[in-house]
C-alpha cells in the first residue's frame, strides 16, 4: 500500500546524461559456456509469489518476512517496497538470484535483457528456455476504496484510476503481453493499490462498507484486455465465498510508524498475473494465522499486506535475441558475465568496448562457436574506470548491446552539483555515480544538514535505478519553488528509504 511521493513524480522523465570514460588495457576472458539449440521445452510447475514487505521487512521482524517466502515455497518473488533489503531477503531465504532494480528473488537464473528497460526480466528455467516477469507497486494515492466509502461517485474514482494508475502500469503491461504474443510465459506480480474488476460486482455490494456500488476497475480491465489472467481469481472465481483479501492484514500493531485502524477497507490488491503459455494450478493467501482465507501462515506476520503465491503449469519460451550483463555496476578486479542468446550463425560473436568505442576494434573479442545460449566469463583486471558497452554482433550487424560500468574498488556512490551557489529561481543540475541502482533510489533536498529520518524533504526526484545519470531540480520538480534563499543539503537515498548513500551541499542566494 505505501507509497512514500506521488505518481507525477514517477512518471515524468529527465534526461539522462551518460559520462564517457575512455578504457584501456586488455581485458581477460574465460572460455565460453555455450549450448547447443534447445527442442521445444517441456512443461513445468513454477511457482510465483507477490509480496509487498512494509518498508523493509522490519516493521514487525525480518525473520517473519523470511519465513513467509520459506513457506511460500515460491520459485520467484515479486516484492515490495524492498528499501534496500532485496540481497538480504535473497540470501537469507536461501534464493540465489536477485535483481534489485525490479525487486525479484529466485531460484533460476535472472537475465535482464537489453531493451527490457526495468520492464521485465527474463527467468532462465534452461539454457534456450525462459518466462519473463515483471513487478510493479502503483500510486497509492488517491485511494479509491477510501473514496467511495466516503461518497466519491464512479465517475470520479473512474477518472482517478485511469489518469493515476492506468499510465503507471502500462509500460510494463504492453512490454509483457508482446512477449507473451512470442509463445513466452509472462507474470506480472505487485502491490497494485487498487481493486479487481471481478471482485466489486452487484453480489458483493454491501459485504464490505466501501462496496457501495459495482465498478469495474479500470487497471484490472486493462491488464486483463492484454491477455493477462488473474491467477487468484481463475482458482476462486467466487469473490463472495473467497474474497482473498490482501489489505490490510492482520499484524501485530507497532509502536512505531503505522497501524492499520479497524476501518481500513479490506479489498484484494496484491496481484500475481500471467499470459502466454502458463496454465493456473492453484492460488493461496500467505499471512497470519487465522487471517481471512489464508493457508499458508506465519506467526508474528511481518507485514500489513498478505501475499499471494500462485502455482501454474508453464511452457517455457525461446527469447529473442539478446545479451545481458550479470551485474550493471562492477568493481575493477571483480568478474563480470555476459550471457547471450543467438540465432546460432557462424559470424556471430560477443565483443565489449568503451562507450563510443569502435566493435571492429575491441577491447575483447569471442565467438559464440555457432551456439544459441552462453555465457562469458570474464575478469576486470586492469580495466578502467567507465563505461562500458557490450555487443552481440552478426558481422557487422549489431543484433543486441547492452552497457555496464566499471569503478575503483571500494568506490562508493557518488553526489555532484553544477555549482556550489545558485540565484533563486536558477536550475540546480544534479549528477550521480556509481549508485547501486535500486528501484526506488531518489534526490532528496534538505535545510543544511538536516537528518532524513527525521526531517521533511523540500524538493526530490527518483534516479530511476540508474547506475550514473543526471536531473535537474526546478519548476518540474516535486516540491515548492523557487527554493527561497538558504543553505541546503541534498543526498543520494536508498530505494525509496531514508539511508544516504551520497550528500553534497549549495547555497541560494537572492
């Protein structure tokens, strides 16, 4: 349900300014790990869970969260509002696959193709053999279910819905359904903060207090028009007898931070949604003992928001050409992996460069030896500092690039201004660098030293997970403006949290 700043905020694009380091040295490759062309893949059970863990997983316990995916018994989990913990859940549950940008743990391999854009990763079943997930957390507010108890009519919460989370789902949404189109097995799993067209019918009016009239609700139709199922509704498809109620849940209260109160609308928002060839088996609720249709329960329940886990009978796909790095942010000395999928042709062949390098002249060179899947292995020794791009050629046509950046050892993120004093009503150009590029990493200004966790922020801006790039803090920004003469902080935050990864400093001044 959190969500901490608004959908604007989310939506609106900044540009992105790339800075280009000039490599050299040679690199050091490892032999190929290649396969051969798959037949068609055979069916399997996959399991995949939705899990919104309230800031963290350390609201009530961390050891409750964890226990919940061990329970679960999920091969991939979707998570929510992660800040910063998304490695930690992984490696405590025992999941050796993470992505933090998309918060998804998993027992599979996880590929994070080129092109995909934070839309969707690949999940590696086999070599040659893949599904495709994608993860989102919608605007929480404005609140429709709040709003209709209060007497908003349909038309209004319609309009809502529409303009705040239509647009906030669709990049993912029409990404997947292409895929899915490909014959490949997609899931769409997240904390959607609004109801289900299915579930707020002429039979349910009245069996909760907001359901004061039926409404179909327009992100559910949306998703659905795209060829997605809704996995607990395809095992429950009566939402009078099995309602599977997501939020709030029933956690124990906390002295600290938020409660849910005995009247917060209870309704189904936590999705996992599925297209392409993937058959529902079966849904269940994960959350407290005793908790309305849950089967799957944890003492102490961690979170506000029950999970969802549901079970399908998959047939993987073959994905489209790509390649993919194993890490977007490496070290100097540390080993990186390039993993691709090819047609199979004699001249194709992986190669890395600097950005704005030349393929015909570079820094590693390796043929695919004919394979359609593999992976490359390779050490950063002696590498330089920066950007740098990798390729997956077919001669000279480029079929697939991708890029990733090299730091220092040890180096951490990186928090840089155009300038140190500014009039007011003048654009504050904001750089950033060697960030870990988690989901919700974003631009905080503060009054001159002021402590985030406790402070209010004035103004801010998501990173967009990005690894370096750049904003500018102005009259498109969130918060008032212009910044009125003062001395100001402004800090690099975790995944939508309040740990600083970075601070710089500047004055305005009239």
């Amino acid at each position: 349900m959190t969500a901490m700043r608004t959908l604007d905020a989310r939506l609106r694009a900044f540009a992105i300014l790339v800075v280009v380091v000039t490599a050299s040295s040679l690199l050091a490759s490892d032999p190929i790990s290649a396969h051969a062309a798959p037949g068609r893949a055979a069916p399997v059970e996959l399991k995949v869970m939705t899990f919104n863990i309230e800031y963290g997983g350390t609201v009530v316990s961390f050891h409750s969260i964890v226990e919940g995916v061990r329970v679960a018994d999920a091969d991939v989990v979707g998570l929510e509002e992660g800040f910063g913990n998304v490695d930690r859940l992984a490696k405590t549950a025992g999941y050796p696959y993470f992505d933090e940008r998309l918060q998804v743990i998993s027992r599979y391999p996880l590929i994070d193709p080129a092109g995909a854009d934070g839309r969707y990763l690949f999940v590696q079943i086999a070599p040659g053999e893949v599904v495709a997930i994608g993860n989102v957390h919608l605007p929480a507010g404005p609140y429709s279910p709040n709003l209709t108890r209060r007497g908003a009519t349909r038309s209004q919460i319609l309009e809502i819905e529409r303009r705040v989370r239509v647009p906030a789902v669709s990049p993912s949404v029409l990404a997947l359904s292409d895929l899915a189109t490909q014959d490949i097995p997609v899931f769409l799993t997240g904390d959607f903060n609004t109801p289900s067209l299915h579930d707020w019918t002429p039979e349910t009016v009245g069996l909760r207090p907001q359901i004061t009239y039926p409404v179909r609700w327009p992100v559910s139709a949306f998703v659905e028009k795209a060829g997605f199922v809704d996995s607990w509704h395809e095992a429950h498809p009566d939402p009078v007898t099995d309602p599977g109620l997501t939020w709030p849940s029933e956690r124990p209260d906390v002295d600290v931070g938020w409660n849910p109160g005995p009247h917060a609308p209870q309704d189904r928002i936590d999705y996992v949604y599925a297209a392409g060839p993937a058959q529902t088996l079966r849904s269940e609720l994960v959350g407290e003992p005793g908790g309305p249709g849950v089967t799957l329960s944890v003492d102490h329940w961690g979170t506000d928001h029950r999970a969802v886990v549901s079970t399908f009978s998959v047939t993987p796909g073959v994905p489209p050409t790509f390649v993919s790095v194993g890490s977007r942010l490496v070290g100097v000395g540390d080993d990186q992996q390039v993993t691709f999928h090819a047609t199979g042709g004699p001249d194709e062949r992986v190669v890395v460069i600097p950005a704005n390098g030349d393929p015909a002249a570079p820094l590693i060179e390796t043929s695919t030896d004919g394979a359609t899947d593999g992976t490359i292995a390779m050490s950063t020794d002696g590498w330089e500092p920066g950007t740098y791009v990798a390729l997956l050629l077919d001669g000279d046509q480029v079929r697939s690039r991708t890029r990733f950046w090299v730091s220092l050892p040890g180096a951490k993120p990186q928090l840089l201004l155009s300038k140190r004093v500014f009039s007011t009503g003048e654009s504050i150009r904001v750089w950033w660098a060697n960030t870990p590029g988690e989901r919700w990493d974003w631009i905080g200004v503060y009054e001159r030293g002021a402590d985030p966790n406790v402070a209010s922020y004035l103004m801010w801006f998501y990173t967009y997970a990005s690894i370096q790039g750049t904003g500018v803090l102005d009259a498109d920004s969130e918060g008032p403006w212009p910044l009125p003469a003062g001395k100001y902080s402004v800090y690099l935050l975790a995944d939508d949290g309040y740990r600083i990864l970075a601070r710089s400093w500047f004055t305005v001044r009239d």
